[in-house]
C-alpha cells in the first residue's frame, strides 16, 4: 500500500475566531469607548443548524448577506457602522456584496475586514478615536 501524501497547509484562523476576538477587544476597551457597548454580532450565516431552527430564523427575519458585524452609532454623516468579517483568504459573496451597495445606499457605513485587529482600527477610526 502506497504511503499517503500529506500537504501542510497554513494555520488560517477562521472567520468566527476573528469574530470572537474583536468582541473579547470591545469588552476590554469599552470604558474607553462606551459606544463599544452597542456592537453586537447579526447570526447570519445559521450553518449546521436544525432546519427547523433555520426555516424559524428565515420567517423571523434572518436574511442571508447581511454583514456580521452593526454598530449602530451615527458618526461622520453615517447611520451606522456595519462589518462584514472575513479571514485571510474569505472571498465576499454576491448576495453579501448586494447587502453592502443597498446599506451604503441609505447612508450606512460598510466594511469588510480580515481579521479582528483591522475591523478594531475600522471601528476606533468610525468613532474619531486614537487607537
């Protein structure tokens, strides 16, 4: 029997890794930012979930694109501030692309960042903030 072939692929820290961490940054820095109280993650994307569940989620009002991340605090002429999260090598869907022209449209500020530290310096900068 021949021996198998192993190919070492690099270590990519997954998209909800990222996720994890900017909010592990907010709830440290939200004595110096209290805006950062408000961020909160929208659970789109619903995978390995019981259908059930997911057809639940879709009548009340999931919607699939839409980014992952809203801070919902006017700041430099914007409504809001909402990030799409992505790692390293995440590519940004259609359906999420059509999300981001239709927020931008009716005045929102849409991101998409790779990894937890640049959507940080997205956030401290859409507050007017020093890092």
């Amino acid at each position: 029997m021949p021996a198998r072939k192993f190919q070492l692929r690099p270590l990519i820290a997954r998209e909800s890794s990222h996720q994890v961490a900017l909010f592990r940054w907010a709830a440290l820095f939200s004595r110096q930012h209290p805006e950062l109280e408000c961020l909160h993650s929208v659970p789109n994307g619903g995978y390995g979930l019981p259908i059930q569940t997911a057809v639940r989620l879709k009548r009340e009002g999931l919607r699939r694109g839409y980014p992952d991340v809203s801070l919902p605090i006017g700041r430099g002429g914007y409504h809001s501030l909402l990030i799409e999260m992505k790692s390293a090598v995440g590519i940004v869907r259609p359906e999420q692309k059509e999300w981001h022209v239709r927020l931008r449209r009716w005045g929102n500020k849409v991101a998409v960042c790779r990894g937890w530290e640049e959507a940080s310096h997205v956030i401290l900068d859409y507050l007017g903030r020093a890092r």
